[in-house]
C-alpha cells in the first residue's frame, strides 16, 4: 500500500479492534494475495473509490450481482421510495409477488419460489426441501463447488474456504456431513459410482451449473445433461446454485444457457439489484412441501424484504431491454480476447489458463485445461498475487484470490475493457518474471 494511502490503511487497522480480521468476510482480507485492501467509500458505475479518493475499474461488483453497475439510478430511485414506506414489516407485501412472478416468467424451471435473506440459506433450504420431498437423507456435492456456509455443505468447498486453505471449517461436526457424497465437478463416473452405491438414499445432487467458486470452470459437454439424466432414473431432484449464474450468464441463468432444466433452482443476490436477498423455486409439485403447505419447515422475518424486493424488480425490469445480454457478451469477449493476447506476448502461453462463460472469467496460473477442482487448486498462487497486485496499482480492482471470478457489468465501458487489457501487458509480464525465477512456488 502507497503512502498516499493512509486513510485506507488506518481505516483498516481501526476495522481490526473491532471486526474479525478486520471484515465480515474473510476473502476481503487479502489473505491470500498479502497487503492490506483499499477500505471503499462509494460506488457508481463499473468505478469503486477508496478513502483516499483513487479510483478502480471495478470486476468484483459485489461477488456478482451488480451486472448493472453500482448505483443505477432506476434502483437507487426504488430503493428510496421502498425505504421511505418502511424498511421491514414482517407481513405480506405485493413487491414479493411481483418479484416472484418475474422470476417465474424467465426460468422456466421454476413455478413458485420462496425468498430468503441469503444464497446460504437459500442453498440450505433448498437441501432440506429436496430431503423432505423424497424422504431421502444423502446428497451429492462437487469438489471446490461453494453453496454457503451451511453445515452439510461446508466441506471440500471453494471461495473462501479455498482461499484460506480450508478445505471444511472446524465447528462442522462429522455428523453434519455424514450424508454428503463428494465427487470431483465434471466427473461423470464418479457420479455413476455414487448412484451406484446410494441411488435410492440421494436427495439431490447440488451443482453450480458454471462453477464460479474454484474460479470459473464450464460444466463439460454432456455434463449437466447426464446429471439431468441419472437424476430422473433414481428419483433424485437436480439441484442448480445459480446464485451467481441467475440472470448473469443469460436472462435465464445457466439452465437456459445449456438447455438443461433443474428440479430446483438457488438464486441470490442479482435478484435483488445487490441487496442482501436469496431464493430457491421450482416446481409447485415439490416447493408445495414447504411450510405453510407442507411440513418441511423454513422461515425468516427479513424474507422478502420490501427494499430488497423494490430493487430486485427494478433491477430485472432493466435485464429485459433489447440487446443487454448481446453487449454484456461482447465486451466480456473482448476483455477475454485482450487478456489472451496479453498472455501470449508475456510468454505465458500455455501457462494460465482463462475460461469464461457470458460475463463471468477467471485467469487461473495453471497450464490448461482447468475442468475441476484439481486442476484449478495446481494454479500458482504467488504469481496471481503479483499480477493481482499490479492490476491494483493499475487501478483496476479484481477479486483478491485465485479461485473467483471476475465480473464483467453493463456499465463497463470499451475504453474500461481497454485500460483492463493495457494494465494486464505490465502485470503479466511480472507474473511471468516470477515464474521464470521458480521463487513463485504455489
């Protein structure tokens, strides 16, 4: 951190006495990278700004769900005229109906949903809704694929936990993920093992349809189409997280995107324009097992907040215009064209790997290809550390860890992706430096 850069640096000391590692979520710590992250004072657009005023071409965007940019007006104008009519009421509303019937006019999966305050406990109930519709107990979960924070499903997760190192959490006891079955992302014979074993115990098999939380890994071909598959041969119910794929990889998330149509379907922030909100939906014939109709019990004051419901259907009215998905696609295409090239002219060909789908890619520091959680986890972390910190110094914020994905909002520009591409020539070529030295270890 530059001197200049006192303000951020005393904020985040400051943070420190009184926040656990001085954040309320670990990856914002820069663990994983070293230093001490720029504390952020405002937001618009595809720019962040810091304390101390310096500004950053923004791909983290909340993790996700600022496709449309910090701030959009028609948003902001929603979340002030919801607010203004009270922020919580803990009865009905029509903005939750509203918000519910413009999801279901778009997934085709889905035809009645249940809003939560969080894609955690949006995943989480989504397991306990799959088990209490089949009355079974096992689950099948993908290696470096991150469904939250719940017990059953923190264990061989991505995002966070990758990052630290942590491949399950202490405080989960071995009970808690006695019935979730691991299998490696995109390995289909080992999910043939596991139906082979425990076809007639499995619930749900639980899958990001785009893994997002190792780094971006795209399902295989086939993949989601066979899981589709073995699940109506055993009565399971197929399970998509698109907390970060809904309404991001398409207007209709991964499952429109690839044609594949899950039995129930996790959706999370994007849904609310950033605001803290989650959902799963599906079919009426199994959400109908959901307390009040059925016995599978879920509840939440905040569910379906009224501000996060104002700013969710302003948010997805704005999905609906002409041409958004078709511009979000090309300038992603062109920030990943540019960052190959960049790649290339470092003397990095064949030693990272970019994937991408739609609006979400990573660079992994890894020769290709990178498919799962195996090959994502051999990337050379110390070199993205250099680069991430070059692309900072640059101006240009990135998710600080290796196993994210980076963002791509509408309200990035082509001189945005421009300046992206001309500061990752600089970064990457330091990258590369540290490779070649061999001090980068992993």
């Amino acid at each position: 951190m530059s001197e200049e850069s006192n303000k951020s640096a005393a904020a985040f000391e400051r943070a420190r006495r009184v926040l656990v590692g001085g954040v309320n979520s670990p990856v914002r710590a820069f663990a994983a990278v070293g230093g001490t992250p720029p504390v952020i004072a405002c937001a618009a657009g595809a720019k962040i700004v810091d304390l101390d005023g310096r500004e950053y071409i923004d791909y983290v965007g909340s993790y996700g769900p600022a496709i449309l940019g910090h701030a959009p007006p028609a948003v902001v104008r929603a979340i002030r005229d919801a607010a203004g009519r009270g922020s919580s009421y803990g009865a009905p509303t029509a903005a939750e109906t509203l918000l519910a019937e413009a999801i279901a006019a778009v997934l085709p999966s889905v035809e009645k949903v249940r809003f939560t305050s969080s894609g955690t406990e949006a995943a989480m109930t989504a397991v306990r809704l799959a088990r209490g519709a089949t009355g079974r107990a096992k689950i099948v979960k993908f290696v470096g694929c991150y469904h939250g924070h719940a017990d059953a499903l923190l264990v061989s997760a991505g995002s966070g936990a990758t990052t630290l190192g942590v491949p399950s959490s202490p405080g989960v006891p071995a009970g808690a993920v006695a019935d979730t079955l691991l299998v490696e992302y995109n390995d289909l014979p080992g999910v043939e093992r596991a139906f082979s074993q425990h076809g007639g115990d499995i619930a749900a098999v639980l899958v990001e349809p785009v893994a997002g939380n190792m780094g971006v890994v795209p399902p295989a071909a086939g993949f989601l189409e066979s899981l589709r598959r073995m699940c109506d041969k055993h009565g399971t119910l197929l399970v998509f997280d698109e907390v970060m794929t809904g309404f991001r990889v398409s207007h209709a998330g991964a499952q429109g995107l690839y044609g594949v149509r899950p039995d129930l379907t996790v959706l999370g922030k994007i849904i609310g324009a950033s605001m803290p909100v989650g959902a799963v939906g599906g079919p009426a014939a199994v959400m109908k097992h959901l307390a009040p109709e059925g016995p599978v019990y879920q509840a939440g004051t905040l569910s379906g907040n009224p501000v996060a419901m104002a700013a969710g259907l302003a948010a997805l009215a704005a999905l609906r215009e002409k041409g958004f998905y078709d511009r979000l696609e090309k300038i992603s295409a062109e920030l990943e064209a540019g960052l190959r090239s960049a790649a290339t002219q470092a003397g990095l060909a064949g030693k990272v790997t970019i994937n991408r789908v739609g609006s979400m890619l990573t660079v992994f520091f890894a020769p290709p290809p990178v498919i799962n959680y195996r090959q994502a986890t051999a990337s050379d972390t110390q070199a993205f550390a250099a680069y991430f910190h070059a692309m900072l110094e640059a101006g240009i914020y990135l998710p600080p860890s290796q196993f994210e994905a980076i963002f791509v909002s509408a309200a990035h520009t082509e001189s945005d992706i421009a300046a992206t591409v001309q500061a990752a020539h600089g970064a990457l070529r330091a990258a590369a430096r540290l490779m070649e030295t061999g001090s980068s270890g992993r």
